[in-house]
C-alpha cells in the first residue's frame, strides 16, 4: 500500500520499558496523535511475550496456562496476522503515520537498508517477510483505523528460539477454531550471520537507514513527552481480562481420557472467553457427580483456575475427591 502524502518530517522514539501492555498503549497513543506529513519510527522490546493478532484465537495459538505459570505474558496487539513470540533478543519496529502517508515498501526498505549496512544480504520474500540467506529474521503486521496507520514487525537479534517452540506449539487435532491460525516460517538470528551485533547497534544502524530512505534528518522523541494519564489508561486496556481473552472470536474443545474407574470426555463450547456450553460424557458410576460438572462448568471463564476450582467444589459435594483429582490432571495438561 502506498499513499499520495508527502513526508517532510521525520522521528525516531525508543524505551527502555519492556513491560508489552505499555509499549502497545505508546504505540497506540502515537498512532492517533501522529501530526500529518509525519513518520515516528517507535523501537522497542517485549520481555517474555506472546504476541498474538487481534482477532486470534489464543487458546489455539499459544499454551497460555503454561506460559503465564513462567512468568510471561499473552498479549493482543490491535493488528491482524499471526503469533509471535518476543524476548529481549528480539527488536521490535513501528512505523506510526497518516494513511496518506503510509507507504509500506518504502518502510520496509528501511529494515532492508539498516541490515544490509550491517554486511547482510536482506531481502523482502512473499507478501511482508524479510530474510537473509532465505532465512526469515523479520515478520510484519499492519493496523489501519480511520486515517491512523501503523507497520510494525520484529527484527530478530538473539532470540530464544526454544521459547518460540515452547509456547506456540499447542496441538490442534482437537481444536476446531473460528480464529486465524499462525504459519510457523523457518526463522533465523541476525546473530548468526553478524555475531557481534547487539540491541543498540541495531537502533543506531535503523535510526541512520530511516534518514537515508526518507532523505531527512530523524529528530528524536523521548518518551516523557507522552502523557502519562492516558498511557496508563491504554495499558489498562491491554492489560485487561476482557482485551486479551472477551474477544468473540467462538471455538471448541474435546478432551478425554480413560481412567481405571471409568472414562471421561469433555466438549466445551467457548465464546468471548467464557464457557456456553458444556457436554460431559462418562460410563463411569458417579453419574450425578457427571452431571454436575456440566452444570457447575457452564458460564465459568474458560482459564484453567476457574474450571480446576469448579471441579474441585463437585468433588468435596460429591466425596470424590480421588476421580476429580484425575480430571483435573487431563485439564491441566490439555489447556
């Protein structure tokens, strides 16, 4: 996409906050405030995030109990696309301007021309994706929204590639998703090809390509020029239980596995994050305490607190403290 604006202005702002809620609320801020005429290059950095698109399904992309258990973060950004995992070997890129301004080839040449200073061949392959060495170390996403626009994308440095794998990988043979599912590319570390690159460098060689490809001179921001009040009421927003997994975005769930006093399967319909339906099947003998887990699991958020703690109140009614211990293991291990 290419607009018929002139830029006659161009900014570059970084953080050294790595707390995602926040940097998507400065993004965000910037991107309804950008001036006309006006190019703000954002860089910033995610401390142990999954990154998901705005209308993915995140119980389909990403393994979120495990993930939140490690102490690290699911967040949904405001552009659509695919999953993607951040930590501090990763540099994050956004091209915040008016839409008539917006021209995605020339900001991704900016990538281009930054890693090539470097001494890497770079190059723009498929729709958004640059590589080096048919590698892909950067993917992008777009957000449009009235005449605001922004690009953004990552450059991967040093990221933990076991960490991508590790939450990302959610099996998919029993989920049937009305979301958007990732493509998993084969990626690689600008590290590998450039072992002594570092963050700052890779700012300092971003920041100098900006200037070169829009033959201005980039001003700096600084953060404290941002309203602190509404940045904070932002990051509430992404922070918040009803961004991150209320989306309506409906799909199901079968679990089931056979025990040595019977077998259990469980068929759960979900909608803006909450549990609609329920249907639970057992041979087992307890059939009233059957019945009452579809009951007590109908209306629950579909997290793996709520439902255990459900569970466990049927077990201590019912006396059978021993068989939802079971069940509860099979949650735990398949959300």
């Amino acid at each position: 996409m290419k607009g018929d604006g002139m830029i006659d202005r161009i900014m570059w702002i970084d953080t050294e906050n790595t707390y995602p809620y926040r940097n998507l609320a400065m993004e965000e801020y910037m991107t309804i405030h950008v001036p006309e005429g006006t190019c703000i290059l954002f860089l910033w950095q995610n401390r142990h995030t999954v990154v998901i698109g705005r209308n993915q399904n995140c119980w389909s992309e990403c393994k979120v109990n495990f993930l939140e258990e490690e102490g690290g973060y699911l967040v949904r950004r405001l552009s659509g696309g695919g999953a993607v995992f951040h930590d501090l070997g990763n540099l994050n890129f956004t091209f915040i301007v008016k839409k008539k301004d917006y021209d995605v080839s020339k900001q991704l040449d900016v990538i281009l021309e930054a890693v090539r200073s470097l001494g890497l061949k770079a190059e723009k392959t498929g729709r958004n994706d640059i590589t080096v060495d048919g590698r892909k170390f950067s993917g992008n996403a777009f957000y449009h929204s009235g005449d605001c626009c922004y690009h953004h994308g990552t450059v991967l440095l040093n990221a933990d590639k076991e960490y991508m794998s590790r939450y990302l990988n959610v099996p998919k043979e029993k989920l049937a998703s009305k979301g958007v599912s990732s493509v998993k590319a084969r990626v690689a570390n600008l590290c590998e090809f450039c072992p002594d690159l570092t963050v700052g460098r890779m700012k300092e060689a971003l920041v100098g390509a900006f200037s070169r490809v829009y033959g201005l001179e980039a001003e700096r921001m600084y953060e404290s020029s941002l309203p602190e009040d509404e940045i904070g009421t932002m990051t509430g927003k992404f922070e918040s239980w009803e961004w991150k997994y209320g989306r309506k975005i409906p799909f199901e769930y079968e679990m089931g596995r056979r025990f040595f006093w019977g077998g259990i399967q469980m068929q759960f319909h979900v909608d803006e994050g909450k549990i609609r339906e329920v249907n639970v099947f057992s041979d087992a003998m307890e059939q009233e305490m059957i019945g009452d887990l579809a009951v007590c699991l109908k209306g629950c958020p579909y997290d793996e607190a709520a439902v255990c703690g459900g569970m466990e109140k049927v077990g201590r009614a019912h006396g059978e403290g021993a068989k939802i211990s079971d069940i509860i293991t099979l949650v735990k291990e398949c959300m």
